[in-house]
C-alpha cells in the first residue's frame, strides 16, 4: 500500500512542478510585455511610430485620434508638425493632401499650405493687391493661442466668384497659410454664407503637434521718412500718409468736412494717367448727418450687409466694415468723435504701406 501511495505521489509532485514553472513564465512575459497601442486608419497607411521618420515627404500620416470630438477624423502631418479635425461630411481632396472637401464637393475647401519664409511680415502681410482680385484690410485672430492674420478676397468672373478666406502665422521659421476656399455663382449668392460657417467650424482643430523652437525674425519696419503729416482744418483729424498720395480738393465740391487723398499723376509710355485714375484713393468724410452714432452705423447697410469689426482708432470707438465690390473690396471705418460720426473709405487696391495708415490717425480737437 505505501508502495502504491509512493508511486502515485511522486508523478503528482511533478506535474504541480510543472505548472508552476509554466505558469510563472507567463506570468513574467505578460509583466515585461511592451503594450502597442492599436492604430485605426482611414484610409492611409499608417506605419508605427517607430518608422514615421521613414515616411515619405509627400505622404502625411492620416489617423483616427480616439479624442476626436464627436468621431471627427484628424489629418496629421509629421513632417510639418500640424493637425486638424474634420467630421464625417468633409472627404479629403483628391489632389491635395493637407485638405478637405465639404461634401464631396471641391467647391468648398479647407486647405493648409506651409511655405518658406524669411520674416513674420513676409509671411501675414496682405496678399498683394491687384484689379481683379477684392483684398480685405487684414485683420489679426486667435487659433488654440496662435496668432494668425486673416485677410480675405473675392476673385469675380463672368457669372461666378471665387472667394478665399486666409489665415496666416509663422512658426518655427515657416509660413503657415489656412485657406477657405468657396466658388459659387451670381444666381446662389446666399452660398457663401452658409458654406463658410462649416469650413470654419474647423479653424479651432487647427493645432501645432510640436513647441516653437525658433523664434520669428522680423522685417526692419517700415520708413515713414518719406511721409506727409495732414494738419489741415477739413476734419479735425491728424494722420500721415505716403508720399505717392496727395491731397486733392478737387473732388470736394461744395462739401465742407471732407477729403480725400489720391495718387499722384503717373507717366506710362508718352501719356499722363491722372491721380484720380490710379488705383489707391483715401475719403475721410463728416457721416454725422447719415450717422449720428456708431449703434446706427451697426444697423445699417454695408455694416448689416457685410458685418462689422469693433476697434479703437485714434483713441476713439470705431467699427471696420470690409465692403466687397465686383472687383474690389473697400476698407471702411467709422469713428465716433465728440457728436460727430466720420467715415474713413480706404479704397481697395492700395499701396502696401497704406494699412499703417490707420495707425497714425489722431484727432486734434
């Protein structure tokens, strides 16, 4: 009996050894395993983190980030250290990477460009003004505590527009340039207003995946040496302007408590352009019978039409006004000083140096 007992013991012996040697082995591999998190793609291979040094320029990586609001995928590039979110009715476009289409409809975009650049200035001044193109006074704007400067344009044709709607800000030695991009037609003019609130419903997404480590160079400023002081008792407004304007009484008329400021005459080839013909001309008018106060202008057409920006001009409440024309878009301001109104039009296109302008402005009395 001990015999048997004996024999059948030692085989159970063995096999609890076995089992605590086996078990403790995956005890300890499960201990030191090295957890990879799941990748979910949308349609872009996305290699492990390990090989996104190896990633083709050309190729920016697109995940699904798991803290996308509300499912919205995210667009990443690597390469450029950005991302941004879109939901489930933009599609990427098919010609362009950093980019998305409303709906399958490349009518509507939302494009990210960077760019070289050698100085902040370079890189958010004002697209350069020309006759076919309407440029908006640039204004600056916060995106997750970047500064940007946002201008915007409206390209006209024969029964269609073609608007941009522009963010710029330079980082780490780059220009980065958002645009918003919408084409419509003269018979669906509502279609920019309703399409743009969806593109830029995405601005806030738009985010830096790496710290700024260079820090921005900036241009010499602009020389006024060359200005004019405007001291005169049309307005009681002091202000400088460039050179190449002048004070032109002529348009006046009978009026009292306006001027203008036009271009200087221009010889091309063996004519004389007129000043009053050159593109760049500065009204600055007394609106008081029009407008008696800033509320009324808020009411009223253009700033009802086209919206209003708050801001304070020669230490005075003011509101800016974009006006889009055919072929242009004015720069409007109106201050209120003392019980008067006055309106500033700063006609579209204009010198570059012109959106200082503004910055000089004072009243003397």
């Amino acid at each position: 009996m001990k015999n048997s007992q004996k024999g059948f013991v030692v085989p159970l012996l063995i096999a609890i050894i076995a089992l605590l040697v086996v078990g403790g082995g995956i005890y300890i591999y499960e201990n030191n395993r090295t957890t990879t998190p799941a990748v979910i793609s949308t349609g872009t291979q996305t290699p492990p983190a390990s090989s996104e040094q190896n990633v083709p320029n050309n190729s920016p990586v697109v995940v699904k980030n798991p803290l996308a609001t509300s499912g919205w995928q995210t667009y990443s590039s690597a390469q450029y250290g950005f991302s941004f979110q879109y939901p489930s009715t933009f599609v990427p476009c098919n010609n362009k990477t950093a980019c998305v289409q409303y709906n399958s409809d490349s009518q509507a975009t939302f494009n990210v460009s960077v760019n070289s650049s050698e100085t902040y200035e370079d890189c958010v001044r004002m697209l350069q003004n020309d006759s076919s193109n309407g440029i908006s006074a640039t204004i600056q704007t916060t995106i997750n505590g970047i500064a940007f400067e946002k201008d915007s344009s409206v390209d006209p044709a024969a029964g269609q527009r073609y608007g941009t709607e522009s963010y710029r800000t330079y980082y780490n030695g780059a220009c980065y340039e958002i645009d918003l991009h919408v084409f419509w037609t003269v018979q669906d003019e509502s279609y920019p207003t309703t399409i743009y609130p969806k593109l830029e419903a995405l601005l806030p997404t738009f985010r830096f995946t790496t710290q700024q480590t260079v820090a921005p160079v900036h241009s010499a400023p602009v020389s006024t040496s060359a200005w004019v002081t405007y001291n005169g008792s049309l307005v009681p407004i002091t202000f400088k302007y460039p050179g190449v304007l002048s004070v032109n009484t002529k348009d006046l008329g009978s009026s009292v408590g306006n001027l203008w400021l036009t271009q200087l005459d221009e010889t091309v080839g063996a004519r004389t352009i007129p000043g009053s013909d050159l593109p760049g001309k500065i009204a600055i008018i007394d609106f008081t019978k029009q407008y008696s106060t800033l509320a009324g202008v808020e009411t009223a057409s253009p700033a009802k039409q086209y919206g209003f920006t708050s801001l304070t001009l020669g230490g005075e409440s003011a509101i800016q006004v974009n006006k889009q024309n055919n072929t242009s878009t004015d720069v409007l301001y109106y201050v209120a000083h003392g019980a008067k109104v006055y309106e500033i039009i700063i006609y579209s296109p204009l010198p570059l140096e012109v959106q200082t302008l503004t910055s000089s402005v004072q009243f003397v009395q």
